[in-house]
C-alpha cells in the first residue's frame, strides 16, 4: 500500500499552489491554499499483542537531548527539518528541549509528559500492559508542509531507526 494516494498530484497542486503563493508572497496560507493530503483507504497492518510487544514511543513535538544535540531547524523559509533525533526512553524529562514553531510549548515546557509520555509508559511496562520500551525515543520536528520530503526522508528514516531496535509497536503522539 502506498503511504499516500496520488502523490504525484499532491505535489503539483502543492507546488503551484501553496509553495508558489509562499515563494511570491512570504506568506503561508495554510487555510485556504494548503492542500492537506487524504487517502481513501487508511493503511493498515496485522496487529499486536502490546503485552508483548516492543514498543517505541515516536513524537512529533521536536524533542531533542538539551545538552547533546542539534535543535530541529526552526527556519520557517527551510520549510521544515526532515530528519530525526533518537534519545534513550530513560532520558530525564528535564533534559529535553523542544524546538518545533508550530505550536505553543506552554503545556510541553511545564510538563514534557504531554508530548513525551516517557515515565506513564515505564509504569505501563510494570503493569504489564505494554512489553518493553524500545532503547530510544524517535522525535521529529511536526511542522513539515512537503509531504513529498516527508515521505522520501523522514519516514524511512523513522522505520530505520525502529527496524534496528527491533520494534513491533509504536505509539505516535503528535504535537
């Protein structure tokens, strides 16, 4: 299954629309000129016994080690950081940073959990709930309006980093 029907088209309307308005204007007209890619049918798999399973926690929120590693490009005219950061699951909450312009980081700055659930997962672990944590954490930078590049960078490298860590479930949390 593809990940995206009719890319092809997707990137055209994207291309002569919002890119074009963007590169004449400055403007990003999400609202009425970003066309938001659909696919009819919703990809799916077989599923998972999580009890046990393997599972990675990948977010979105552009979460990366404060003191270690590069912040995601925040340069809204790069149109986006295509490429991932990993940390250990049993990272400090306190050691991470977010850089991501698309949202507003109160919420994430008080308390990382609502976008990095870290310490919630490890007492589902002892519950019994979930198997295990996968060694890392794969984080992104969310604010990414090529779903070209996202397809060709992005998600192979998210499925490298999962398939070396011998992953069998994710938990995607969006920002």
């Amino acid at each position: 299954m593809e990940i995206l029907e009719n890319l092809e088209q997707w990137q055209i309307e994207y291309e002569q629309g919002w890119l074009a308005h963007y590169r004449k204007t400055g403007e990003m007209d999400f609202k009425n000129l970003y066309n938001r890619p659909k696919n009819k049918v919703a990809p799916s798999g077989p599923g998972v016994d999580l009890a046990r399973s393997r599972m990675t926690l990948i977010s979105s929120a552009g979460g990366y080690l404060r003191a270690t590693q590069e912040p995601f490009s925040t340069n809204r005219a790069d149109l986006g950081d295509y490429t991932i950061r990993q940390f250990p699951s049993s990272t400090p909450l306190d050691a991470l940073a977010f850089s991501h312009v698309a949202y507003d980081h109160t919420a994430v700055d008080e308390d990382p959990q609502v976008l990095v659930p870290l310490r919630h997962l490890e007492t589902m672990v002892n519950e019994g709930i979930i198997g295990e944590l996968a060694p890392s954490v794969i984080s992104f930078c969310g604010w990414q309006p090529d779903v070209v590049r996202t397809i060709n960078e992005l998600i192979p490298a998210i499925i490298k980093a999962g398939k070396a860590e011998g992953i069998e479930a994710a938990l995607l949390v969006p920002a």
